[in-house]
C-alpha cells in the first residue's frame, strides 16, 4: 500500500461552527513559553550553549563553554519579563496557558507559585528546551515521561497538555501515549481537530509561529510593540469577520518572558489586549477550557476511511461506484491514498484519474456497462441499487405509454449513431430535462460526445459517493 498520511483537507470548504460559550466568534488562547532555566547550558549537562530565540543576532552554540551573555538574557525572562507578564495578565484578569518547561519550573518555584495563584492551566513543554530532532525514539520517550513526573513533582499536579516545539517526527505519538487532553505540537488550523493515532483518537489544538513574540528575534519578524500590536489586531479582525459570516475560529498568541517581557515590546502586547477585550464575541481561554468544550461540542467521529481499507474491502465497498466496473477501484486502491482521499470529493479524484488514464477501449468498455434510460432492463427491473434510485429520481420509472415510446426511439437512434449508451447524471435533471439534452446530443459530433459522456460518468460516481462519504 502506498499511503500519505499527512492531512492536506482538515475541515474543507465548510468547517464546523466551534459553538463557542456565549456565542463568541473567536476563542483567543494566551500561551506563555516558560523556558528559562530549560535551555542548552552546561549548567545544565548539555554540550554546549543555547543558540535559539533570543536578543543575540545570528547565535551560535558554543560548544563546551557558558554562554554568559545568552543566559543572562533566558535570566532576565525569569527575573524581569515573567513579573511584567504576570503583572499584565492579572490587572487585565485574563486566563492564560503556560508552556512550562519542566526543568524550568523546577528552579523557579516563585513563577510556579504565582502561576497557579492566578488560576493559569501549566502545560506542559517538555523535560528541557532543546532540540529532539535526531533523538532516538527510546530517549524521547524517557524525557517525556520524566518531564511529566517533575512537573507533577514541581506544580503539583499532572499536566494535561503537552508542547514540545522543538520536535521530532515521534514527538506527537510519544506524547499521546499519555492520554493528554490536548497535544499542541501543529500549526495546520484555526480549529481544534482530532487525529487517529495508533487506534486513539488525539485532540490537537494548533499553535502558532506567527502572531508569536519569536519574531521578535528572527528575520524577517516585528522590530518594534506597535508592529506586534498591527499584526495582532489584524488577525483578530479578519477571525472575527469570518465569525460574523458563521464561522467562528480561534486565534493563539505566543509569548516568551524573555522576549515580549521587554519594555518596548510589551507596550504592543498590552494595546492589543485592550483592543480584543473592548470587542464584543471574543473568549479568552486557557487551552484546556477550548479543549474540553471541543470534546463536548466536537467529539471524534469514527470514520469507515477508504484509505485505511484493505483491497478487498475497498473494492466491495466501491468497486460498483463505475457502473460494472470494479478494475477502476482495484487500481484506485494501489494509487497513493491518504486522508484526502476520504471524502466523497477525495476518493471521486483517486476513482477518476484512474478512468481517465484508461485507454479509449476501456472508457468505451465503461460507457457500454452503462443502462438505457428507461429501457429494458429497467422495465425488467434489473438494474444496480444505485441506477435504479437515480432513475427513479427523475421520474424514468413511472412513464406514460408515449414517454416510454420517445425514451425508446431516442436511445436506439443514439446507440446507432455514437455507439455506446445515452448517459446523464440524472439526479442533476428532470423529465424535460433529460429528454433536451438527449435531443441535443443526438446530433452532436461523436468525439465529442464520448468526452460528455465520460464527464457524465464521472458526474454519475461524484453523486454516488456523495451518498457514501462524508463531504
């Protein structure tokens, strides 16, 4: 099987309305990286110094040796920006999610105690602030465990969410085998959404590594608050005019106290907090309140996925969507399907590059598997489930005496004049119709009526999979 399983689809055209408290248009999630006191140190046991996300432009790692000018700018994080924050946070009276490294919290136990004196969710942001790229999978998997139990240790309780940043291509599924109420390690969406991992359905809510304080410290990126503040703004006004259209989102913020902690850069953050709680429809929220309202309003749906299929339960279940044509699910099933493809309109593009690839002999042969509208194996009525409904549909099983006469006359001239059978989505028509357009396409040149009367035939398999699959 050759599958794809990132998800380019997510919730389509149409996502669902989040159903947010009190009717808000835009659920707007204040995160809080702590990470000073998590980063690379030799202090630390690591090999050498942190390099990432700070005032220092173009870091590098020095290995084997203190950085002393990059801790002292994680220090002021701690000793400065967090209190700033805080301050700001608590006057405002605006719940907030932390990132919490766990080592991080661990030395500073006075953060950790105004952060659950405010009522603030302390998720949780791995065992250190480092990369995982090229981890081993066994490794990861101790750090995770370990970063749990320090943080139970440390803030006193278990964190229910989780956020490493710096991940690797296990992070996720590691993480999940804990059983978090949320995992916030994707930047795919402005909804939460949930994802199957190994036969357990996860809760994502998506970050973000834009209306983030990172850029701040990276180019291109925001020089000054009022830049922030712009972006910001910005954001939240297009969410909540997709809102007042009947569709709400959510909007995250990403803060580190080392970076939006400044004095010229909080200016920004601070203007536009007063700008988004002045609005009306706007629910700030901690990640694990958006979580559990998704999981009461959202719960997961557990789909019969093409793309999970066996070959032979695909071709069973979508082998008859080509009118007697089950060869086309047999090479749709080999093609590289993933969750794209598990939709109507996903599985209709595997099922039709398949026909369209096919030599002229095997369209014709498709064509020809096709009915008579109204003609004789309908009156014996043998035809598919799915050709009887449609005919059905447009009236063509209850035809006076003379409709039936014309239905004859037209299809036996059709035939003799194009050579295969006169096909028409008709589900899209009615009686007169039907019997225009077969009066039209009689006389048409016959290449091009073969070419409608394979886009017919794909017409025909799109409705009929819409009667199958979702969307």
């Amino acid at each position: 099987m050759k599958r794809y399983p990132r998800d380019l689809s997510g919730y389509g055209p149409n996502p669902p309305d989040a159903r947010w408290p009190d009717g808000a248009r835009v659920a707007v999630s204040l995160v809080l990286n702590y990470e000073e006191g998590g980063e690379n140190c030799l202090l630390h046991g690591d090999p050498a110094s942190e390099a990432f996300l700070s005032d220092i432009a173009g870091a590098q790692p020095w290995p084997g040796q203190r950085h002393w000018n990059m801790e002292s700018l994680y220090d002021y994080g701690a000793r400065a920006g967090f209190w700033r924050l805080h301050r700001l946070f608590t006057g405002m009276d605006l719940p907030v999610t932390v990132y919490g490294v766990a080592t991080a919290l661990a030395r500073s136990p006075e953060q950790v105690a105004a952060m659950r004196e405010a009522g603030w969710e302390i998720a949780s942001h791995g065992l250190k602030w480092i990369e995982h790229r090229d981890m081993p999978e066994e490794e990861e998997r101790r750090q995770i465990a370990e970063a749990i139990r320090l943080h139970a240790e440390v803030t006193g309780s278990r964190p229910t969410g989780w956020y490493t940043g710096r991940c690797s291509m296990n992070t996720v599924r590691l993480a999940a085998e804990h059983g978090f109420e949320w995992i916030s390690d994707a930047y795919d969406d402005d909804l939460p959404h949930w994802i199957e991992i190994d036969g357990r359905h996860q809760l994502m809510i998506p970050y973000t590594l834009e209306a983030n304080d990172m850029r701040f410290s990276v180019s291109p990126g925001f020089v000054t608050g009022e830049q922030f503040y712009q972006y910001l703004r910005d954001a939240l006004d297009t969410l909540l005019a997709e809102g007042d259209a009947g569709s709400p989102k959510m909007m995250s913020i990403g803060l580190h106290c080392r970076l939006i902690g400044r004095p010229g850069r909080i200016a920004g953050l601070k203007r536009f907090l007063e700008y988004a709680t002045a609005r009306p429809g706007v629910w700030f929220a901690r990640r694990i309140d958006i979580a559990r309202h998704w999981a009461e309003h959202h719960p997961p749906v557990v789909l019969d996925r093409p793309s999970r299929m066996s070959r032979e339960d695909f071709v069973a279940r979508f082998g008859g969507v080509f009118e007697h044509s089950p060869w086309i699910a047999e090479r749709a099933w080999e093609l590289e399907l993933g969750p794209a493809h598990d939709s109507a309109i996903g599985l209709h593009n595997a099922l039709a590059r398949v026909f369209r690839s096919a030599s002229r002999e095997q369209r014709l042969g498709v064509l020809n598997a096709h009915p008579d509208l109204a003609g004789k194996l309908a009156q014996a009525r043998r035809l598919t489930p799915d050709s009887a409904q449609e005919q059905a549909s447009a009236g063509l099983d209850a035809l006076t005496d003379d409709e039936r006469a014309e239905f004859t006359r037209l299809n036996d001239a059709y035939r003799a004049r194009h050579g295969f059978p006169f096909i028409i989505a008709v589900r899209d028509h009615d009686k007169p119709s039907i019997l225009a357009a077969f009066r039209r396409r009689l006389d048409q040149d016959s290449e091009a009526e073969f070419a409608e009367a394979c886009a017919q035939v794909e017409r025909i398999a799109l409705l009929r999979l819409k009667e199958m699959l979702p969307r």
